[in-house]
C-alpha cells in the first residue's frame, strides 16, 4: 500500500479592495494502519496425528498474525503469530475426526496498542 497525502486548504476570507488575498496550505500526511486490510488463507491442509496446517498471504504493513479456530458450532480459540515473514502455523493437539473452522488476520502494533485487521474468509477443514 503506498503511502498517500491529504492536504486541506483554507481560503481567507472576500478582502477590502487593494488587500491581498492569501491561501494557507496544510501538509497532513496520512498514516499507514492495518485497519480496513484483509488477510487471505491461501491453503489449509489437514495433516496426519490430529495437525492443520494453514498457510495465508503476507500483508506488508502487518506485525504478526492472529489466527482463530474453533471446533464446528464451539468457541473460538486463538493463536498469535508473531513476525512480518511468518505466513504459515501448524495447529497441534485438536481432535481428531472433528471439523475445524478458522480464520486469520493480520496486526499491528501502535503506541503499544494492538490495531487488527479484518478478518479472512473461514475456511473449514476435517482433522484427519
């Protein structure tokens, strides 16, 4: 996402004749945030001994990753992935058989608050 300018101008106001009329120029630069960006699941892969593997596309602006998933019809669970180069997690310990839902998004970090990004597509996917 490249970064963008705003400006905002400000006219004087209708002057006495021979009063020069002026405009002042602000330069407000915008800032770059996560939010508003969706992160996409590129694969999710069911792997032997109760695993998922999912796999989604990097987003340039994002600080790590946090995933959601949740047994089909239960509570959402979630893992934090931290790191910009980091764009695949090995889900362990599920259960076996179950059908698993899960998304992904992306996160940044301003001012020592998390900012997210919206939420993937859920993407569902039986345990083997």
């Amino acid at each position: 996402m490249p970064y963008a300018a705003s400006y905002i101008f400000y006219a004087s106001p209708k002057l006495a004749e021979g009063e020069q009329n002026s405009i002042a120029i602000s330069n407000e630069t915008a800032v770059n945030t996560i939010k508003g960006t969706k992160t996409t699941i590129k694969s999710v892969k069911a792997l032997g001994k109760a695993k998922i593997k999912i796999t989604w596309g990097k987003n340039a602006l994002a600080d790590g990753y946090q995933i959601a998933y949740r047994k089909k019809g239960g509570s959402y669970q979630y893992v934090t992935v931290n790191g910009k180069k980091v764009v695949s997690k090995v889900l362990t310990n599920l259960k076996k058989g179950k059908t698993y839902q899960i998304k992904v998004r992306a996160f940044q970090k301003e001012n020592g608050k998390m900012v997210y990004g919206s939420f993937s597509k859920v993407r569902t996917v039986k345990c083997k």
